[in-house]
C-alpha cells in the first residue's frame, strides 16, 4: 500500500495565524488614526513577524508562517483583497451568524461582485519574501481563502446578473485570478501554499442547509460546484508547489458558524478532490467522528486538527495523542499529522494570551514528536 509523501505537510503543523501582540495593535490603530503611515505600520509587522518566525523555528517547527500579522482577517490575503469587482456589504446573521456556546452572535460580512472578477497584481509575493528571508531552516507557507468564499457568503443576489449573466464565467474569472497569484508565489520561491476552503465543511449543518435553501441553492449541488472550482484551482498549480486545503466550520474571537460532521461531503471531499492533503478540524464533537476518513485514499495525507483555539485551555498530551490514535483506525499513521483547528487568531482579536498560545505550541510539539520518530 502506497505511503503519502510528508514535507508538506510536516508532522506538526500551524494552519496560519497568531495571536496578535500589542505592538501589531498598537500600531494598526494608529495607522487607521491617520498617526502612523504604511512604511511605519509595515516596520512595526516586519519586526513582529521576525519574532514569530524565530518562536517557530525555535520550538522545532519544519513549517513557519508569518503568524498573518499584517492582516485584519484571513481573507486579506487575497479575495477582498488582490482582485477587482468586489466590495464589501453589510454583516447578516441568521443562519450564517457566528456563535458561541452562550449564543452571543457576530454577523458575517458579505462580499458583492460588482464588476468583473481580474487579478490587480501580486497580493502575497512581498509579505512571501520577507517570510522566508526571516526563516533559517523551516519551510514557509503561504495561505489563501479558499475559491468558495465568496459563493458561500455572497449567493446568486450579491453577484451582479449584468456583469456575469452566467455564473460560469464568474467561476473561470476568479480560478484565473487565483492561478497568477499563485504562480507569482511560484515564481518568487513559495513551494507551499495552503487554501482555507471553509464552506464545504459547514454543508453538513441542517441550519446551514436551511439558509442556503432559503436563498435558492441547494447544498449538494453546491458541494459539486465547490469541489469542481477547487479542482480547477489545484489544475493551475505550478509543478513543485504543494497545495494543501484547510477546513473549519468558522473560527472568530471563539465563534463558529457552522457544526456537523465530515459525514455527507466524505466521498467528494476526499475521492473527487485533486488535492493531496487535508487540514481537517477536529476540536470538538461540532466537528464529528473520524469514521468519514475511512473515503480518505492511500495515497492523501491528513492533518488532524485535535488542539483548539477556541479556548485558552491546555489540552493534556496524553488526550491529543488520543485523538490520533483514534484518528489511525482510518488513516495509517504514517499518513497522519497534527496541528490547531484553525489559526489562533484568523481575525485581530484572538482568545488567548501570547503565554497560553506559546504554551499550546509547545504542547504540539510534544505530542508530534512523542507519536512520529521523524517531526
């Protein structure tokens, strides 16, 4: 039986993002103040994101990122930002609201494509650049949201019927968009590129299918139209790039947006996708059981994502190294990593202090070299 190939992704891996330190703040608010400009805001993230390359790296980690200090959300790195023709609307709730276990609520954004969809250029080449200059050892990554983000939030009324009378050509616009970004990254030496595609897990919560009813699509031919773009995403993928694909069910200031197992978009997820690894969320019981992963081929790598960032809370070594041994049952060790369910802070404002996410990076490091002779 085939192995997977490792490196990427690594035994112990990081999804993205960092918990913000008070400098990155600090200087963000002044910079919005109309007290700081960009080559002073851009000073401030350089030397925090040195800092952060150099914790990684110092902790052992084969893979490091710039902790996407110089972001506001996740999705800056490309979506609202680096392609023309969308604009931001207003925050909606209901069924795609975010939620904690004590109900509190945050409204989603919602994108609006009001043009034509058209690459402006590198977005992540530079930020790249600066990454991997700071790395010594360990591999950078870069991560991008995912193709489905705006479908997802945005459905058929928030992309303008004049500009794209056939949501075909919206679809082939954006892959092409997301094709030059990333042989731009290609080009400047990325070699690992990580896709935050979070819609297809949120498919299996029946509220989730509720709202997407209610607006007129239909969650099983949206899980063909997902897995189709990211297809043609990875088909543009330059030879010695590793792509990877993350999935969460939405991680903001410890909400989420979605619950439900891997149950109903295993075969396709797993069996359709041209992608060879997986960075699966799997903090909670919202996330499901690992029985999905028996649809997972021999030849795919999963990434179990058994330590949240949802909560402060240390997680015991010996329960994590649980979760993947339970996780093996389906999945050959050999063919399993560990990491977060998310980053630690996909927007500004995280859960934690930077002593208990330093804490939690120890702890996976523990646990990945205590199970794999090689992390």
């Amino acid at each position: 039986m085939p192995n997977a190939p490792h490196a990427p992704p690594f035994r112990a891996e990081l999804i993205g993002s960092l918990i913000r330190p008070a400098e990155i703040k600090a200087a963000r608010a002044a910079f919005e103040g109309g007290r700081l400009d960009a080559a002073g805001l851009r000073a401030v993230e350089d030397e925090e994101i040195r800092k952060v390359v150099a914790a990684q790296e110092g902790l052992g980690f084969k893979v490091v990122t710039d902790g996407e200090l110089r972001r506001n959300s996740y999705s800056d790195s490309f979506t609202t930002h680096g392609i023309t023709g969308l604009s931001e609307g207003a925050d909606i709730g209901g069924d795609f609201a975010y939620h904690d276990e004590s109900g509190d609520e945050i409204g989603q954004r919602v994108p609006q494509i009001t043009g034509r969809v058209a690459w402006t250029g590198p977005t992540n080449v530079e930020d790249f650049k600066f990454t991997a200059a700071c790395a010594t050892q360990a591999t950078p990554k870069v991560t991008l949201p995912g193709p489905a983000y705006i479908h997802f939030r945005a459905g058929r009324a928030n992309i303008s019927a004049d500009v794209y009378p056939n949501l075909d050509d919206f679809w082939s616009d954006l892959i092409a968009a997301y094709h030059a970004e990333i042989r731009a990254l290609a080009e400047a030496g990325c070699r690992y590129v990580q896709i935050d595609e979070t819609s297809i897990a949120k498919l299996g919560d029946p509220g989730i299918r509720d709202g997407l009813a209610a607006r007129g699509d239909h969650w099983e031919d949206l899980l063909d139209t997902y897995t189709d773009a990211v297809n043609a995403l990875a088909d543009g993928v330059p030879e010695g790039v590793a792509l990877g694909m993350h999935l969460c069910r939405g991680n903001k200031a410890g909400h989420w947006q979605a619950a439900g197992g891997y149950d109903a978009v295993a075969e396709k997820l797993f069996r359709k996708l041209r992608i060879k690894f997986y960075f699966l969320e799997y903090d909670s019981e919202r996330a499901g059981s690992f029985e999905p992963l028996a649809a997972v081929p021999d030849d795919k790598t999963v990434v179990i994502g058994a330590m949240t960032t949802k909560s402060a809370t240390l997680e015991p070594a010996d329960a994590l190294a649980a979760r993947i041994r339970e996780a093996s049952r389906y999945v050959s060790l050999d063919r399993l990593c560990i990491s977060p369910q998310c980053g630690f802070s996909s927007s500004m404002e995280g859960v934690m202090d930077l002593d208990e996410q330093h804490a939690k990076l120890v702890r996976l490091m523990e646990v990945a070299r205590n199970i794999w002779d090689d992390a």
